[in-house]
C-alpha cells in the first residue's frame, strides 16, 4: 500500500469512527431533551430521572477497561458490532417501559455498555493504528462527535416527541442504529473490510510494539506511576464538573424562558462550535505546547458557567451564544490531547487496557455530576448550587496540568 492509498484509507478510518460516535453520543446527549418529558409522563422528581443518565455515563465508564481488552484480543469490529446491536435492543425496548427501573436497565445499563463500545476508547485505539503522530488532530475530530450528535440528536429528537412521544422518538431512534448496523456488518465484504482496518497503516510503527527505550508497560505497573492518577483525577473532575451542567442545560434554558425547541436547538449547535474547538486546541498544541493549551481550554470553560450563571438573571440571545461559544465549545476540547498524552506514556501491547482504565474516570466523574447536579436542583429548588458544584470541579480537574511533572512538559 503506497501513502497516498494509505492516507485514503486512513481518513475512511475516521469518517467510520466519527459516525458511529456520533451515533453514540446523539443518543446519550439527547437524554437531556426526553428529560422532561418523561419526568411530566410518569411525575418522578429530576433526580430519579437524572439516575437515569448518570447510570449510563457510570457503566459506559466501568465498561472501558473491558472494551480496551475486548479491543485488543477481537479487533474493532467485533467492539463496534456488539454496541450498534445493544443500542438497538435497549431503545426500541425502552420504548415499552412502565417503571423507572426498566429505563435505568435500558437507557441506564445497556446503552451506557453500547456507548463504551461506539465510544472514544475504540475510537482512539483503532486511530492510533492510522495517524500515528497525528493522533490528536484525529482525536479531535473524534471528540467533536460529542457535539456534533448533540447538534443532530437533540433538535431531531425533541421533533420525533412533538410528532410521536418520547416512546416512539426511542424507537425510530434505535431502527436508526439498526439502518447502520446492516451495511457496515452483514454485507459479504465486510470482514475482508474489517481485517484491513484492523491492520493499521503498514507505513506506521505496529501499534501493539512499543518502541525502543519504552517501558513494557503492564495495567500493574501503570497503576503504580503517578502519571496514571493525574490523568485519572483529570478525566474525573472534568466530567463532573461539565455534566453537572450538561444533564440539565436544556431544562435550564426552558426554564431561563427559551421556548423548547430553541433551547435544543442552541445548545445543539454547540455541536459545530466543538468541532472547531476541538480542531484550535489541537493546532495550538503545536504551537504553545500542550500544557498551554489545555489550560487555555479550562479557562474558556470556566467562563461559560460564569455566564450560564448570568443567563437565568440576563436571558437574552448574547449571553446564551457566549455560554455556548465558550463552554459548549471546549467541554470536550481537552480530551484529544489527554488521549494522546495516555498512549504516549503507555504505549505497548497492554495500551487499550490501560487506556480503558484510565477512561473510568470519566464515566465515574461523569454519573457523579450529573447525579449530583440533579440532587443539587431538588434540594435547591434552582441551579445556583450546581454551577457551583460544577465550577469548583473543573478547577480541581485542571490541577493536575499544574502541578504534575510529566503533564507540565
């Protein structure tokens, strides 16, 4: 395979990953617009709805190190196959439900494990294999998967419950993931299709080898360096911090006085503003360093809470796009270079099992704050005490880029 075939191939690499990672994120992030829905539908308070949401975020978290494993023992294809058919299942069968713990075992359970699957942890182990040192500006375009399902799913399905109900918006969705899982998984080409993605670029270093003068680095040996921690406490503290507000900004914009639809719509388009934050904070990696950059992204973030604060006092149409410039446009910004920052340090063959357990902060950081920021709200009776909550929690999470040695370089 020559460079150019192979750079095709690459970036066909990419597009699949984004796809399907959009899909995952569309439907986690699209929770926010059937919150209310299903809360008016069965009069259960935010909390026991938001246990929902944090259920997923908890098990797509605690999966990751088994996905990392399952990666790198069956190769992608058996990753990315199982979470298109456990999305299926769970939305089409949560379209059916009655009781609270039937949507916290579909919604909660399933497509948490589905979005593990689909997710930023298959996602960069199979990029690795293609860009190599590009990996961050492909992870950034990877990440802003995050915001671009947001831009797609919610608006989508906030028009899928005016026209059908949140029960028949779940099920046109999960037929969705079925419409994609048929072409890409059952066509007679497709594992000769599967194989060469799985090998990587032939011009690129093996991806399971690590290079001269690394460290064989075994998940034992990965847990005891502290490099592993502060990425860790990262992942944690960031996503409690931003999902503390996320579960709930549309609820909140409705409640500021935005209609629905615009609320969803708003804060959908931070989807294409992510996108270009990913893409700028990626750039400025090279040319700042990292450290910088991610400092840079954190300060950003903090000044959209500030805003979103002013907004329930302020609502106007300048103040929502600074909060969705700056803090829907950066959530997720720092995560490329996080990603890249891991597998430079961990390279080898145990790579996708240190990752994925690194990625556990993440989805522990991300049920805790969005379950935290939903007992904040019935306990407050507003959201004062949750940009709080969420503020100081990405202050925390920036620390370790200030501190740690091996991040400050």
């Amino acid at each position: 395979m020559d460079n150019r075939t192979a750079g095709r191939t690459a970036l066909a690499v990419l597009g699949l990953c984004f796809v399907l990672t959009v899909l995952s994120r569309g439907v986690n992030e699209s929770f926010t617009v059937f919150l209310l829905p299903i809360s008016q539908g069965f009069g259960w308070d935010r909390a026991e709805v938001i246990s929902i949401y944090s259920l997923s975020a908890l098990t797509s978290g605690l999966a990751a190190p088994l996905i990392g494993r399952l990666f790198d023992r069956a190769g992608p294809r058996a990753v990315y196959g199982l979470g298109l058919l456990l999305i299926c299942a769970a939305l089409t069968v949560a379209g059916y439900a009655q009781q609270l713990w039937q949507l916290q075992l579909c919604i909660g359970v399933v497509v948490g494990f589905a979005s593990a699957c689909l997710g930023n942890v298959t996602g960069s182990l199979l990029l690795a294999r293609w860009f190599g040192p590009r990996l961050p500006t492909a992870m950034a375009v990877i990440y802003s998967a995050m915001g671009a399902g947001a831009l797609v799913a919610l608006p989508v399905s906030q028009l899928l419950i005016d026209a059908y109900g949140w029960r028949g918006a779940y099920q046109i969705l999960g037929g969705v993931a079925l419409a994609i899982f048929v072409p890409f998984f059952l066509l007679p080409m497709a594992p000769l299709l599967w194989r060469r993605v799985a090998e990587g670029s032939p011009h690129l270093p093996k991806h399971n080898v690590a290079q001269s003068g690394d460290q064989n680095w075994t998940l034992g040996s990965a847990i005891r360096h502290h490099a592993f921690w502060a990425l860790f406490s990262t992942f944690f503290f960031t996503a409690i911090g931003i999902f503390a507000i996320t579960a709930q900004v549309v609820a909140y914009l409705i409640d500021a006085g935005f209609p629905p639809l615009q609320a969803a719509t708003a804060w959908g388009f931070s989807g294409v503003l992510l996108l270009f934050g990913m893409l700028t904070i990626s750039w400025l990696d090279g040319v700042i360093g990292r450290r910088r950059s991610i400092l840079l992204s954190y300060s950003l973030t903090i000044s959209g809470i500030v805003l979103l604060y002013y907004l329930q006092h302020f609502p106007n149409w300048w103040l929502l796009a600074g909060f969705v410039v700056c803090f829907g446009g950066t959530q997720g910004s720092r995560g490329p270079l996080i990603t890249a920052t891991a597998m430079r340090i961990f390279r080898g063959k145990r790579v996708g099992t240190i990752f994925g357990t690194i990625s556990i902060g993440s989805g522990l950081g991300a049920a805790l704050g969005s379950w935290s920021g939903g007992l904040l709200h019935d306990w407050t009776g507003g959201y004062n005490a949750v940009l709080g909550f969420a503020l100081v929690s990405i202050v925390v999470g920036m620390i370790p880029f200030l501190t740690v040695p091996m991040l400050r370089r």
